[in-house]
C-alpha cells in the first residue's frame, strides 16, 4: 500500500501540471487523496511514482485530464501485468517460445524436472504452458501432429493458444503470478530502456 505521504505529493504534482478537471479546493483533493489511498492500495511508493511520471510523459492524447486511479493502475508493474496475462501477444510470444523449447527437449517436456520445464524462469508461465500442451493432448500428440498440411498447423495453434490464454487468465486472480509477471514486464524494459518511464 502507499503512504499517504507518497499519494498527497503525486497528487500534489499532477495539481500542478494543472491537468484540467482536477481537484481544486481542500475538500476536494483531501477527498481524492482518500480515493487514491483505497483505490490504489495494491501499489508500493515507488509504483506509484513510476505509474504517475508515466501519466505525466505520456504522449496519449487521452492523457491530458487529470487521471483517475484507474488510469494510474494501468500505467503500474501490476496494472501492466494484468493486461499481458490471457492477452493476444502473450499467447504468440508463449506459442513461439513453446515450439522452440519442445525442440529444444526432444519433445519430451516435464513439470517436475526443471530443467525440462517450458519455461525454467518463470513457473506461471511454465504453468499455463504444460496445461496448453495437456489440453492438446499431450507431448505425444503434439509431435504426432500433420506438419506437413497448413491449415492443421493453424489449427493445432490455434487450439494451443485458446487453451494457454485460459490458464493465463485464471492466473489474474493469483498475487504471486500477477507479481511474477510485473517483474519480468519491469525486467524487459530496463533492460531496453533503463528504468521503467525513463529512456536511456
């Protein structure tokens, strides 16, 4: 949860950069310092900055009101996270890294002999992969499949991917997924970027 102390001086910034439709009189920032507090208690200190310059740099032409705590959230490790899980560019980077792993292990993956796991860094992932690949059918079936005929080659994607995007979604509702997921999203970027919101 953030301090008080580190949600009035985000607020207190945002103020002034005098975001239209902003607080304006005491009552009305004491009352979205309390919003932020209750709306925003999954962040830490520094999440909260990190999310806050991000709304403040931000070239979106959307983002030129004064945020809500929503907008904040989505701009957060965590806010950020939640969006990967279950979505489109999850799954194709998931599938991608997939079929290159099971190659890479003979086709013949395992949960519990890590280094034959799907994903060895990050066991969410790994997770939702092993279920992708049992709601196939197994490794058995995977490499069993009809390569040689595209549409099969689609389909069996296809069908991969629904099943990996489903246990990806399930994995919102898990803190330590959600987290382990931010980390690798913070992780990414400062090693493109330098820390998250600031280019190098």
């Amino acid at each position: 949860m953030p301090s008080r102390n580190t949600v009035t001086t985000e607020i207190a910034k945002l103020i002034a950069t005098r975001y239209p439709k902003g607080p304006e009189s005491g009552d009305e920032v004491d009352a979205c310092i309390a919003m932020w507090m209750d709306d925003l208690d999954d962040l830490s200190d520094a999440d909260l900055a990190a999310a806050c310059r991000a709304y403040r740099r931000s070239p979106d032409p959307a983002d030129r009101w004064f945020p809500t705590p929503g907008r904040i959230m989505a701009l957060s490790p965590i806010g950020r996270a939640l969006a990967v899980l279950g979505s489109d560019d999850d799954s194709a980077r998931a599938f991608a890294h997939f079929a290159a792993r099971m190659r890479a292990l003979a086709f013949r993956p395992s949960r519990t002999i890590p280094a034959c796991n799907l994903d060895p860094a990050d066991p969410y992932r790994n997770d939702a992969m092993h279920s992708a690949l049992e709601a196939y059918g197994g490794a058995s079936a995977w490499g069993m499949r009809n390569i040689d005929d595209p549409f099969r080659v689609r389909e069996s994607e296809t069908k991969w991917r629904a099943a990996y995007k489903a246990a990806r979604e399930a994995q919102r509702h898990d803190r330590g997924a959600v987290d382990a997921t931010a980390k690798g999203i913070t992780g990414r970027a400062q090693v493109a970027f330098g820390p998250v919101g600031e280019a190098k």
